[in-house]
C-alpha cells in the first residue's frame, strides 16, 4: 500500500476487500468451483473462516455475513452479500481486521478519486504491472509474460503501460518546470 502517498479519506485500496465470487467459487454460497479449495485458500487470507454456512448465512468468529441470491434474467442467479446498511453489495471490505461492511458504510473512496492527473497515470501503470506479477516501481524492468497469458493481451498491456508512462513523464516534466519558474520549452 505504499503507493498511496496522498491525504485524505480512506481508500478501497488501503483496505482487506473480499467479493461474493470468491465466497461462491469457495462452495460457501452456491455450487462451488472444481477446485474451491484454491479460493477458500484466499478467504482464509482475509481471515474469512466460516463456522458454519447454509441458507445464504456465514457465520464468522465476529459477525455474521448474510448473501442474497437474486434470479438472473435468462436463467440461473446471482449473488450478493446483503451489508448491515442493507445494501446488496458484491464486495465487502474490513479496516485492520474489524467487521466487514460496504465501501458506502466505511465512507471509501477511491485512490485515483483523490489522486492528481500525474498520480492517475503513475497508478494506471503501477496497476498494469502488478497485475502481470511485477512490482510497481517504474524504475524496475517491465515484468515478463505470464504462464498462461496469450501474446497479444500482453502486448495490449504493454501498450496502455507505455502510453500511461509516458503521460505521466510528460505531465511531470510540465509540473518540475513550472515549479522552476521556466517556461516549457517549444
């Protein structure tokens, strides 16, 4: 989270976030996925240990979760966790461990919300390159393909990456000169 260098309100970013697909794919809510101890695995991450689950009810150490399932419109249904607030929500997100709650209830926002045009291209390209499995430093090289991944979604990444970094050279370049006193240059 060291990425977040700017004040203000707290940010979806900087919290434990958990969503309905992963409490799904792990067999709590639903059918669960071929292989749902991989994503109980990411649950038990987010300390998220269910007691006992049925009738969309999770009954954690300290609270209670509720899910919804909401018929989709050509069959089959969704699901969503039901906040306290009475939002039907996909995600809920805990503050250092505490009980979890919608992004309205903890009043979030998010990271590039409060972030300057410089700080939106700096996160879009960290967010790139942490999503290929690199760190988010721009300093470091740029991340190899992932197993897996095709060619052309990589380079599609490696392209919105340069073009983000780019941007956020060209606009810090303007903002160093400007605190220099100078005019840019033609």
């Amino acid at each position: 989270m060291s990425r977040w260098l700017f004040a203000g309100r707290r940010t979806v970013e900087q919290t434990w976030t958990i969503d309905i697909g992963t409490i799904t794919r792990a067999g709590y809510v639903g059918k669960p996925a071929g292989n749902w101890w991989v994503w109980r695995d990411k649950a038990y991450v987010l300390n998220i240990r269910p007691k006992t689950w049925r009738d969309g009810w999770l009954r954690l150490d300290n609270q209670t979760l509720q899910t919804e399932a909401v018929p989709s419109r050509f069959g089959g249904q969704r699901f969503y966790f039901r906040c306290n607030c009475g939002r039907r929500v996909e995600k809920l997100h805990s503050t250092r461990g505490g009980l979890w709650r919608c992004r309205h209830c903890y009043d979030l926002t998010y990271a590039t919300r409060q972030a300057t045009t410089r700080g939106r291209y700096l996160i879009k390209a960290q967010k790139i390159r942490e999503r290929l499995g690199g760190r988010p430093s721009l300093l470091e090289e740029f991340p190899p393909k992932p197993k897996g991944m095709h060619w052309k979604r990589y380079e599609r990444l490696r392209m919105r990456h340069d073009a983000a970094e780019k941007q956020f050279c060209g606009v810090t370049a303007a903002w160093l000169y400007r605190l220099g006193g100078r005019p840019l240059p033609s």
